[in-house]
C-alpha cells in the first residue's frame, strides 16, 4: 500500500488556503517551483488530478474528497509531534475569536481538550474580526479566529468560505417572518459597527433598494438572540451557527442574497507559543471541517 508524505499534504492544503501556489510557498518556506513540484508529486501518488486546471487553485471532486482526509491526517500528525517532543504545552495560548464562533464551537473544542488530558490553558477574547487581526499583528494573540470580506489576511494558518443567511424568530413562519418586513421599513438587528455580518446584511439591502431601521445593536450574540427571538427584528448570522431557538428565512424578492464571507485561522509567529498554538489550530480547522462534511450529509 502506498504512503503519502505528510509534507506532500500540507502543501497541498496550504494551495488551497492560501489560493495560490507563490502565497503557500511563502507559507512553508519555500518556492513556487517547489510547491507545484509536491503537489505533481502528490497527484502522481494518488494517480489523480486534485485540480480543475494544471496550476490552478479549483478542487476536483476528487481533490474536495483528498482535502479531508489531509486535514485530519495533519491534525493528528501535529497532535502526535507535539506529545513526542515533549514541548512545553503549560501556560496560556491567548485566543481571539469572534462571539457567536466562540459560543458555537468552543465548548466542543474544550470538552475535547479536557477529555485528553492536555495541560493547556486559554485566555479568550472576544471582538469583531478586525480587532482581532490588528491585535494579532500587533502581538496580543497567539491563534485568531476572523472574517474578512473578500479573501485572507496574510498569514492565514487555514481558510474556508461561510454561507451567511437571513435569521428570524423561530416562532415566526418562514413567510410571515418574510413578508411582515414589506409593510414598511425592515427592522434589522445587528452586531456594533465593524461587523462583517452587519455590512453584508446592509450592502444587500442597500443595493436592493429595501428600506430598513436599525432597531437594536449588541455586542452578544445572547443579544441578538433574544431580540430576535421575540420578534422585535431580523438578522443575518453564519449559516451553520445559528442558535437553535431562532429560524433561517430564505432570501425571497424583499430579503436580498447575501455574500459569502472568508473565515480563517491565523497563528502568531512566537516561536515559544507556535507548536503549540498550530496543534491548537490544527484541531481547530478540523472541527470545522468535520462539521461542514456534517452539514452537506444533512
């Protein structure tokens, strides 16, 4: 049976986070030329294109289905490193992540920590993305979790695209949720300036030409939650994370389609933390992943 080099692995997911041959090379340390070598390599391997296009950034089918294993096989690689070489996992990693990511997939991750007994501990904080990546740059994280609009930040450990979607009370029907907001302005609840949901939602309803009024901002997404939930406006969330007590409403000719936003991972540079910090992020990415595999099963 054939064996695949965990470096040929994470060249490849590195293309693909990254969307680019040159930006994983910076990445990893190492040429462009070197890169596309190890993912020749690789295909040759598996006997299989893992791209649409030679050169190219766009998934295969196949390549879709590789991209999954390979993150679960480096995640358990860098699992393993980390517990051989014995390194100092004590002290504090310092996280950065948005609310509502730390309320939906926090409590997973640390339950998985605490069931493997790691001797880690986190100091989180929770703020709109762009806050968290100026102070990623400026040295006060060692792992951020952010949305960006368009593509990643540099550094990005890893990426992936998150379907935003429109969000009402549950008790509310799908239609009457919907059409209840024709009759006037649409009452919109929403996160603090800065927010990437927030501009999503209002580009949208500004291109539209739909009229709309702020009627409630919080920081928490409990906030939002609860204003939502009794029926006072609507919102726009991340598809997948939306609480169970409130509802999706599908766009329809008044509620506008929404972009997708770019959600990443990044690590700091500290070479005292980074171990740690990328088996830590290494986790991280393939509970999102898992549960984006969940998702499209369902």
């Amino acid at each position: 049976m054939r064996s695949i080099p965990t470096d040929l692995l994470r060249a490849f997911v590195t293309v693909i986070d990254l969307r680019g041959y040159t930006r994983a090379g910076e990445q990893l340390g190492r040429t462009q030329p070197a890169i596309s070598l190890q993912i020749k390599r690789l295909q040759g391997l598996l006997g299989i294109s893992l791209f649409t296009k030679d050169g190219g950034s766009q998934l295969s089918e196949q390549g879709e289905l590789v991209a999954g294993y390979a993150r679960r096989i480096l995640a358990l690689n860098d699992e393993m490193m980390l517990k051989l070489t014995n390194r100092d996992s004590k002290g504090k990693l310092r996280l950065g992540i948005p609310n509502d990511y730390a309320d939906h997939f926090l409590p997973k991750l640390m339950a998985s920590f605490a069931r493997d007994g790691a001797d880690i501990t986190f100091d989180v904080v929770c703020d709109l993305s762009h806050n968290l990546l100026e102070g990623m740059r400026k040295g006060q994280y060692d792992i951020v979790v952010a949305m960006t609009p368009d593509g990643p930040s540099e550094g990005a450990f890893v990426t992936w695209k998150e379907p935003l979607a429109w969000v009402g009370g549950a008790s509310a029907p799908t239609g009457q949720s919907a059409d209840a907001g024709t009759k006037g302005p649409l009452r919109i609840v929403c996160y603090p300036e800065g927010c990437l949901y927030r501009r999503n939602m209002l580009t949208a309803l500004q291109r539209d030409g739909r009229s709309f009024e702020l009627v409630y901002t919080s920081p928490s997404l409990s906030g939002l939650e609860a204003a939502v939930g009794a029926g006072f406006g609507m919102t726009v969330l991340a598809r997948r994370i939306v609480p169970s007590a409130l509802s999706i409403v599908e766009p329809a000719s008044h509620l506008p389609r929404l972009a997708d936003v770019v959600v990443g991972i990044y690590v700091g540079p500290d070479c005292q933390r980074s171990a740690v910090a990328r088996s830590f992020a290494a986790r991280f990415a393939d509970m999102f992943v898992a549960e984006q595999g969940t998702a499209r099963a369902g």
